[in-house]
C-alpha cells in the first residue's frame, strides 16, 4: 500500500518527525561509556510516553523476526547494523552505536537512524563509514523531487556508498511510510534511474543508508532480530523521513540545530 499525506496532514507528520529527531539526539548525548543498553530502551520508552506518541516497535512482529521486538528502540552495536534489540550491555570507548527509532504520532509515523561513536575513541575507519552513509542519504534527499522516480533515489544513494568502496546490501532498505511504519514503495540502497514509481507530493519516504565495512552478507543473531555483518566488521546506518512537496523534499526527521 502506498498512501499519500493530503496537505493538511503534513503538520502532524512534521509533529511526528521533530520527536524522532528529539528523542535520537537526547540518548546520543547520553550514551556514553558504561552507558548500559537496556537504559537507552528505558530511556526511549519514557519519553515515547511522555509525548503521547506510540512505539512502532515494541509490539512490532513481521515475518523476518523471531516473536515480537519487545523494545522501544534498535540499538545496534559495532558489528550489528540492522534491528540490533538491546540487551545488557555496557558502551566501550570506542563503540559503533547505531540507534534506529520509530514512533507514531497524530496518526503519523516517522522512522529516522544515527551512527556515532562512542567515548573519545575516533577509530578513522569507523569515521569515513559513518560519513559515508551520511552522504549516501543527502545525495539520495537531493534526488527525491516530484516527478523523479524510486530508481532514481536508490542510484544516488548506490553511487554515493561504491564511490566509498562500500558493498551494498538489497535485502533492506528505505521504505515508504504514513499511518504504518513499513508501506510500499521500497527503496533499495542501489538501482536504476528513471525505474520504478514516480514521486508525488504527499508521499512520505524513510530512506536509509547502511553498509557493512568488507561484506554484503548479513547473519542474524541467536536474539532471533538483529542483523550482524557475516565477517564481524563493523557497520553503519544512517536514516530521515521526507516527504516529498512541491518543491523537493522536505527532512521531517532533521534535529533542531541542523535546522539553524
């Protein structure tokens, strides 16, 4: 199902974008080392609730997971990119923290993702991986203008993570979203300009970049939901939620001082 936001919805999907944005930035300031991942969960949970804003994920059960998520938030370390479900775990200088949320709100969802690193560690690698999909995600935004096609979003994203040197996974990608978290189109992180749906205004999308550092095989872990790299390197997410407007695209999932 694809659904098309009617102009006077938009403000509850910008509602809705402004506390994911909120939220991701309040528990990376936060993480710190010792930072226990069970407390990130805690802490998304509480203030979830405290916006009168829904969980997408707690309750969330699709076919490629084992049981519901039971979490309020991925929270997907080093080696895990996709779905990581938090457990007891205690941050390290140096870990590769990638935090995933989406909520509901208004009726609204919007979905967003940030890598960061943890501590005073700047492992350089690690760095160039996060700015890499950084920049896969705004050459993908730059691409999403009315009349513009899902090809076209997906081979800017691809262009931008080969130039790195990244491979690229297909299996999971960016996606369209509305009263749902997870609504067609798909988005794959590579493709083929001037393929697949043509954009409309209204349409909102969650586009988002992820790589693994030398693999495109992912390994599902014994938790039955998160997603490793199959040679235990290290990975990388970035993800906004846009819609698309008359003039372009507009980043519902943009923190407050990017917006300065």
């Amino acid at each position: 199902m694809i659904e098309i936001l009617n102009p006077t919805e938009l403000p509850r999907a910008r509602e809705a974008g402004a506390l994911v944005a909120e939220i991701l930035q309040t528990l990376k300031s936060r993480s710190a080392v010792g930072t226990n991942l069970l407390d990130i969960d805690r802490w998304a949970q509480r203030m979830i609730v405290d916006a009168g804003a829904l969980s997408c994920y707690v309750d969330y059960e699709p076919s490629f997971g084992r049981g519901p998520f039971g979490h309020y938030i991925c929270t997907s370390v080093n080696d895990a990119v996709l779905h990581g479900r938090p457990y007891d775990y205690k941050l390290a200088d140096g870990d590769l923290l990638s935090l995933d949320l989406a909520v509901s709100q208004g009726g609204v969802v919007a979905d967003s993702a940030i890598s960061f690193l943890v501590g005073d560690s700047r492992p350089p690698e690690s760095v160039a991986m996060i700015g890499a999909t950084e920049r896969a995600l705004h050459a993908g935004i730059a691409a999403a203008v009315p009349g513009a096609r899902i090809g076209d979003i997906s081979h800017a994203i691809g262009s931008t993570l080969a130039a790195a040197g990244y491979p690229i996974n297909t299996q999971f990608g960016g996606h369209g979203v509305g009263s749902t978290m997870h609504q067609d189109p798909h988005v794959p992180n590579t493709g083929q300009p001037g393929r697949g749906y043509r954009l409309r205004p209204g349409l909102l999308l969650a586009l988002e970049p992820w790589v693994m550092a030398d693999t495109a095989e992912l390994v599902t872990d014994a938790d039955g939901w998160t997603l490793r790299s199959a040679t235990g390197c290290r990975t990388a997410h970035s993800e906004h939620t846009i819609a698309i407007t008359g003039d372009g695209a507009e980043i519902l999932t943009l923190p407050k001082q990017a917006h300065a």
